[in-house]
C-alpha cells in the first residue's frame, strides 16, 4: 500500500516521479501585511536545489511564535509576502544534490533549529544545539544556498520563507540540515507538534535543566509548551509540579498531564513567587517561564529557591523591554539560562523521541485541541488568540 494511502491522503497527491524537477504549483496561506488575514491562494514552488528538500506537507499546526510574527511585533519580522507555519510533518516528494540522508518517500518532520552536523558549534560539546548555518534567525527569510526563495506567485513575485520552515503551504523547500527522518509508522499528525512545542518543553526539562526525580518546579504559562514541560517533568519523577496561568481552564489539562498545584495570579493577595515560597517551604527547585513575558519571568526567578534554584527561559518575548533583575539577585544562588527547542539536536535526538511517544512513555493525549481543514487557517489563529486551542492541526 502506498505510504500515502496509509494516511488516508492518496488522491490529489502527485507521485514524486512526475513532480520532481519540476515547478510544483500549489496552495499556501500568505502572509501579506501585519495583522492582515492570511491568503489560501496558488503558489509556484521551485524544485530543491544542492542540500535541499522538498517536501509534501501532510499536517501542520499554529504556534504563538506564527502569530508573534504575522502581526509582525518586530522589525525581523516584517517581511511580506511571506509563507509562516514552522510546526508539520509530511512526505519527500524530492532532494537535490548532495543529500543522503533523505529520500523520496521519507516521513519527516522539519525543525527551525537545524543541525548541520559539520559547523564548529554542531561539534562542539560545549554548546547544546547551536548550529552555525541552521539556528534560529528570526532575520533570515531566504534559503542557505544561494539567498533566494524557492516561493514565488503566479506572476512570478518572490514570497519569502520564515524559520527555516515555511509549513503553511501544500509543498515547501526546506535546508536538509532542517528536515528529520522519522520512523514510517508513527503517526504524522501527532509527530507534528515536536517540530516545536512538545520538543521544546520536554528538552527544557530533561536537557536544559536537567531536573531529577524528587525535585520541585514551578511552570509559569500552560500553552502547549508549558504543557510539555509538566509532561517532561512528569517522565522523571518530579514530586511537585506547580502550573501558574490566568486561565483556570488550563489548570484541567496541566493536571491531566501530571501537574500537582495550580495558582491563578488574579486569585492571589500576594505575588506570585511569594506564594510559591510558602508552599514549598523555600520556593521550587526549577522554575519554567513559557508566557513570553518579562514580569512573569521576573516572578519565575524569585519563586525559586535561594542557593540553586534555575529559571530555564522558554517564551519568547517579543518587545525590547530588558529583563527585570538587579545583578544583586544573582547572588543568591539563582541562576537563569534560555533554552532554544529544549537543547535538542533535531537530527541526532528526534528520532529517539519519536520512539518514545511510539512506546506510550510520552503520552500526546490532549495536547491536539482541535482539527481543520487547511482552507481554515484564519479560524486556526483565533482560536490560539483567544486561548481556546493548545494546538490546532490543519490538514493539507
């Protein structure tokens, strides 16, 4: 059976043998302007060129990131048209030159944070997942090779790419260094969400912090990445896990998923972080801050205890504002660090992960909020604005 009919995805899909080498044209959501709905329309897609893959998106997600950039709330990420989505998984459809790794047929995911494998920083033992060519560049909008884009509109206008990735289009043309083979029976729609937010939680947990069984956090913000945080948390035995967020709805999966206390700051008469000291005797061992915001990562450094306690910084904060702690602070034996996916090396360490969440030691259940079709990418967005989805799935 075709690998494509397993998903239930064979009719409308080109066999590689009559696309590759070729202009592909298909749909993508583009971007136009800041804030301006995206547009499902036709687009030409170039074939791969020399270390390039080109892929067939099967499903892809919305992340606050995607949004962040859409509205374009800073300069790096006003550049239009341009293709966002930077969550999916699918199906090689072509590679060029020079890639050996990857062939047609391939289930694969992509990842923004590439791995070259060959730069000073992939061989390095001193630097987690940095990579020379592939880190996350939010300036960055054409590809490694030559500095073009490989998106065009039918009238021959370059549309620029986002994050190494460009998900939200039928077909996309990615770095090889950004693609990772996965195993062929694991299911594409859930293999979706470690192209960013699963990896980046767990990996923050079990790279970036380390944490040990026994130990207590504090998890501030419950999207989806938070979410994955209590999940990684809950893999290595951590006693006490304390989700902080607004929306009390939050605080129903976070304990779905293994969270043991929950705190919603517009219910306290305290700060935060002072509540978290008195009931934990001290403050948490490990502090997650996943919200993007500088004063709730101030109240994430201070809720941890004095003399080891770590911040890991996961949101991404899209203003200038400086972090909010004096150098003083740091002198109490707090220390506070930023974690880029979780410290992982997309393509040395995916493939392992995959295994575990094949194997049930990873459970996905409940982080798949909701599901549309491709043509409802608009509808996708709202609902993570209004904090009604975790992850919204769309099918191309």
């Amino acid at each position: 059976m075709d690998i494509l009919e397993n998903h239930g995805l064979g009719n409308g899909f080109s066999h590689p043998s009559e696309t590759k080498g070729k202009v592909i044209t298909c749909k993508a959501a583009v971007a136009w302007g800041p804030g301006l709905p995206l547009v499902v329309e036709e687009i030409c897609v170039e074939p791969p060129h020399k270390m390039e893959v080109r892929i067939k998106i099967l499903f892809t997600s919305v992340c606050h990131t995607d949004i962040s950039a859409w509205k374009g709330e800073n300069e790096a990420q006003r550049v239009y048209p341009r293709i966002l989505g930077h969550e999916a998984s699918g199906v090689v459809e072509s590679v060029g030159e020079g890639v050996e790794d990857l062939k047609e047929g391939d289930h694969v995911i992509p990842i923004f944070n590439g791995e070259c494998g060959e730069c000073i920083y992939c061989k390095s033992g001193k630097t987690n997942n940095m990579c020379g060519k592939f880190r996350v560049n939010p300036f960055k909008s054409v590809m490694e090779n030559d500095g073009k884009t490989r998106f065009f509109t039918k009238e021959g206008k370059p549309i620029y790419h986002f994050l190494n990735t460009s998900t939200f289009s039928q077909y996309t043309v990615i770095d090889s260094g950004c693609v990772v083979k996965i195993h062929p029976q694991a299911s594409l729609k859930s293999m979706t969400l470690l192209s960013c937010c699963l990896s980046t939680g767990l990996g923050a947990v079990w790279n970036t912090a380390n944490v040990e069984a026994g130990s207590s956090i504090a998890v501030f913000g419950l999207g989806a990445v938070g979410l994955a945080v209590v999940e990684g948390a809950r893999t290595r035995g951590v006693s006490k896990i304390i989700g902080v967020d607004i929306n009390p709805e939050k605080f129903i999966k976070g304990k779905a998923v293994g969270m043991t206390d929950s705190i919603n700051p517009r219910e306290l008469k305290m700060s935060v972080h002072e509540k978290i000291r008195e009931i934990t005797g001290g403050g948490v061992d490990y502090s997650f801050e996943c919200a993007g915001n500088v004063d709730v990562l101030r109240e994430a450094f201070l809720s941890t205890h004095d003399g080891w306690g770590l911040t890991v910084v996961l949101g991404i904060h899209p203003t200038p504002r400086l972090l909010p702690l004096h150098p003083m602070e740091l002198f109490d034996g707090r220390n506070i660090v930023g974690s880029v996916f979780g410290g992982i090396k997309g393509k040395s360490q995916l493939p392992h992960i995959v295994h575990e969440c094949m194997s049930g030691a990873i459970k996905l259940d409940g982080f798949i909020t909701h599901e549309l079709p491709f043509s409802k990418i608009n509808e996708a967005f709202q609902l993570l604005i209004d904090g009604k989805s975790l992850r919204c799935v769309l099918h191309l």
